[in-house]
C-alpha cells in the first residue's frame, strides 16, 4: 500500500513539473529590457494547451506582453503589443514591439501567431530572473 502512495505522489509531481515547464518561456534577447532581461524565464497563459484555452488572442490589448511565432526570426518572440488594429476584410492584428527596441517589429502579428500571453500580477510581468540561463546555455545561445 505505502509502495503505491509513493507511486502516486511521484507520478503527480511529474505531472505538475509537465504542466509548469509549459507555462514557463526563456527570454533570449535583451529586446524587453527593462522589463524583463536575457535569462529570465516569464510565465504564460496558453492560447491552445492540449485543447484548453486559457486565453483568447482575439482579445488582447494594447500594453499587452505576448509570445507569438514571427516568421522574421527563428524563435517565439516575446514583446509587447503597441497597437491593435483590424485589415479592410475585417481581421484583427497587433503591431509588437520590444521595450528596449527602436522600432515596431517588422511585419503585424496575427492572432493564429499568437502562442501565449505572460501573465501579469498588479500590472507586472510575472517572471523569474537568470534562471535560463541554463536553458540558452544548453541551447548554444
């Protein structure tokens, strides 16, 4: 009986530790500095996790911090939304730019783009610092 307990626990820790890493992206860049830098690790909500939607990227707003597939660079990018505005045929979109950048990035974000939104405690990013670092290391970046 205690041999199955222990087996229980172990397998709802790693099910938890599952669920955890998922919501959990590394910055690469120092592009939202000072928001959050290189290293750090933000938490999200999930536009799409197995099924679920914990959010809908329909409904995001200016201001907003979101991660979303660009096709201008290889990696999620992770920056803030300064503009949403809606195409003549009536699709809405999202100019994003990094808080430590010059300029918006390149081309609008489409919500089908958007991967997650990082959630925010008090009006703050909730992250974790340097703790990727070990991730990018791994990753040769």
């Amino acid at each position: 009986m205690k041999k199955s307990v222990e087996d229980a626990i172990y397998v709802c820790l790693i099910i938890v530790a599952i669920i955890l890493s998922q919501h959990m992206n590394v910055v690469v860049s120092g592009s939202m500095e000072p928001t959050f830098y290189r290293g750090d690790i933000v938490l999200v909500q999930k536009a799409d996790f197995f099924g679920i939607h914990e959010f809908n990227p329909e409904n995001l707003h200016k201001g907003d911090i979101i991660v979303y597939r660009a096709s201008w660079f290889p990696e999620p990018v992770i920056h803030r939304i300064i503009y949403v505005g809606v195409t003549k045929d009536g699709e809405k979109f999202y100019i994003t730019k990094g808080d430590n950048n010059p300029a918006p990035d390149p081309l609008p974000v489409y919500p089908s783009q958007v991967v997650s939104k990082v959630i925010e405690f008090n009006d703050k990013p909730v992250y974790i610092p340097k703790i990727g670092y070990i991730t990018l290391w791994l990753k040769g970046m």
